[in-house]
C-alpha cells in the first residue's frame, strides 16, 4: 500500500468519524425533542426501520444495536409506559418479546425533519 493510499484511508476514516459525529448530535436532538434518551430513540429507529408488522423480537434489536438484550428488554419496557412501543409475547413462543412502535410514535417520526427545520 502507498503512501497515497493510506493518507486516502486516513482521511476516509475523519470523513466517517465526522458523519458518525453529525448523527449523533442529530439523534440527540430527536430524542430530545421526544423527551426520551439516546439509546431509545436508537430503539424506535431500529423498530421502524425493520419491523414488516409482526413486530420484533427483542434478541433481534439487540443484535442490530450490538447491545445485551436485558438492556432492550429495560428501555423497551419504559418506553412502553411512555406509549411509544408496545410489547406483545410471539403468537409462535410466549418465551419471545415482540416490539413495534404504537402510531403515536409513527406520528413523532413523521413530525422530525419538520421540527428539525423550526
């Protein structure tokens, strides 16, 4: 590897940690303006991002998220006091937790750029 291909890999990986930086001051302010934490926001997005209407398993956001899932099954269960998911055991195994978001949360999501631009 050149020189010039390693100052390109460095500068990719300023370009990347730059982006990253960017959206998580733009996750901090949606979640703010929801009045709930970072990680449940991380939470929500992944929700409406993969849920196909069956709802997902806990173990699956976790997985997504690169978390343990006692911390999905924690956040989601206030969240759910809050109204923004609900949780349901899996018609298949009562052993698993499915999530999806209520249309109270649809309709934030929704709302975001708009507020994003006030």
């Amino acid at each position: 590897m050149g020189a010039s291909d390693q100052d390109f890999i460095r500068r990719l990986g300023w370009e990347i940690a730059s982006i990253n930086s960017y959206l998580d001051e733009l996750r901090h302010f949606w979640a703010k303006t929801l009045g709930i934490s970072g990680p449940q926001l991380r939470i929500i997005l992944v929700l409406a991002e993969i849920d196909d209407g069956a709802g997902v398993s806990v173990n699956s956001v976790s997985k997504m998220l690169h978390v343990d899932s006692s911390f999905v099954t924690t956040q989601s269960k206030r969240l759910e006091k809050s109204g923004f998911i609900s949780r349901k055991a899996s018609m298949e195994d009562g052993r698993i937790v499915k999530l999806s978001l209520t249309d109270k949360t649809w309709k934030h999501l929704a709302n975001l750029p708009l507020r994003r631009k006030s």
